[in-house]
C-alpha cells in the first residue's frame, strides 16, 4: 500500500512539474494570418537558423535563431507587454523561445504550433 501511494505521489509531482513547463500559449498558423491581416506592426520571431529562414519565411517575421537565442536580447522585440508570436519549422524550437521569452519578462507570448511546416499546408 505504502508502495502505491509513493508511486501515485510521484505521479502527481510529475503532472504539476510538466503542466507548468510546458506554460506557453499556442496559436494555430490560421490564428496568427488573422492576427497579421488585423495588425501591421506584429511582434513575430522566427527562431529557425538563418538557412532555413533564407528557404522561406512570413514576411513579418525577424529571424533570430534559437542556437543564439540567449545572447539575442537586443533582437527580441522591445516592448513586452505587446503579444509575441513565435515560429519555428514544426513548433519544438519556439516552444522552448517562448519559454526563453517569458524568463526574460515578456507578458503575452505565443507558440505557433505546427509552425512552418503548418504555415505552408494551410
């Protein structure tokens, strides 16, 4: 019994450890072409590296590459109270800006999911 109730302890401290890491907001690729036919001036990261940036990308989007993510901070966007969307191939690498984004004191970031990859299909 004791065993059970370790085991069920340890299940539970999982769930909340993994429900608060994974904390971003997402945004489907037909929610952010909404977002950009409303807005002009939208915060919108791309954090593929540049190779893949130059074979194609939104036209709003500034590339700023998640291998240098860290040492970026006069690239990210300057005001963070304003939404920011972020994109990367299929959606893994701007999950991990956006948290990268929020630590840095951003309000408001997005995580597109199925990213460019999703952006091309729709």
């Amino acid at each position: 019994m004791i065993d059970f109730l370790f085991v069920a302890v340890l299940i539970g401290l999982i769930y909340v450890w993994w429900s608060k890491r994974s904390s971003v907001k997402t945004v489907s690729t037909g929610e952010l072409k909404r977002k950009i036919s409303e807005e002009q001036n939208i915060q919108l990261l791309d954090v593929r590296e540049p190779q893949e940036y130059r074979g194609g990308h939104i036209q709003q989007a500034k590339n700023v590459p998640l291998s240098g993510f860290l040492r970026a901070h006069a690239q990210y966007p300057k005001e963070k109270d304003r939404p920011v969307y972020v994109i990367c191939q299929s959606g893994m690498r701007s999950q991990r800006a956006a948290v990268m984004l929020q630590k840095a004191g951003y309000t408001d970031v997005y995580s597109v999911k199925g990213g460019m990859s999703f952006w091309r299909e729709s």
